[in-house]
C-alpha cells in the first residue's frame, strides 16, 4: 500500500499578475520541454508547419526537443508576459506541480524562494495535483 503523499490536504498556489520568474532561468532549470503535441500547437499560433517552428525556435537536448532559451529566459517571455499563453507548453502549463517540486515539502517551499505564488491563492486539491503532475491541466 503506498502512503498518502505530504501534499494530501492540497497545496496552494497562485499565479501572481506580472511576475514571469517561472519563465527565466534559475541556475541548471532553463530548459522548457516539449512534446508533439507542444510543438504541433505552437506552430499553429505562428501560422508555420512543425518542421519550420522546430528549425526557428528549438533544439535537441539529450534526444529531447526544448525550446531554443535565451540567455536569461524563454524566447516568448515579453517582460514579464507570455507571448504565446493560448498555445503555451505542457511543461508550463503544469507548473509548478511537477514531480521533482513535489517530492518533499522543503523543495516545494524552496520553490517560493523564486515563486511568489507558492504558499498564495487557492488550494489545489490532491485530484487536481496529480492531473498537473500527470501533464493535464485543469479540467
């Protein structure tokens, strides 16, 4: 039988207006993940085929495509606003309920040292944590 996550009672967590820092690099975390279904939604927002929006903006890291990063943050970062939010990526659509913030308490509360919105806002049900973590977003 596995035990009930640290996080069982729900998480809290808010986007703060004009914040961004998600969106820039901190130390090795500068990479944004995609996947085809990523790569086939963003091409479509530029109005460009799959194979020309992977030539512009990514690379392979690892055998994985990631977007092609800035020194400093995403390549759709426009100050602190997304550019590209109807047709953003999986990975930051998620964010920040992924499974490597969610594997201690202290690396969740780690995380609000860059993230002003952990610890703010609404509480996230565990339901609702594990369709993040499995790469849903909300329902």
């Amino acid at each position: 039988m596995t035990s009930a996550p640290w996080y069982r009672g729900g998480l809290r967590f808010e986007c703060r207006p004009g914040c961004g820092a998600c969106c820039t690099r901190h130390g090795d975390h500068g990479h944004v993940y995609l996947e085809a279904a990523d790569v086939e939604r963003l091409a479509r927002f530029f109005e460009l085929s799959p194979a020309r929006f992977r030539r512009l903006y990514t690379r392979q890291d690892e055998g994985s495509t990631v977007l092609e990063m800035t020194e400093t943050a995403c390549p759709f970062l426009d100050g602190t606003r997304c550019t590209v939010y109807p047709a953003r990526p999986a990975q930051c659509e998620t964010f920040p309920f992924w499974k490597e913030n969610l594997l201690t308490r202290a690396r969740w509360q780690a995380l609000g040292e860059f993230c002003p919105g952990i610890g703010a806002g609404p509480r996230h049900p565990l339901h609702v944590i594990r369709q993040r973590v499995a790469g849903r977003g909300p329902d």
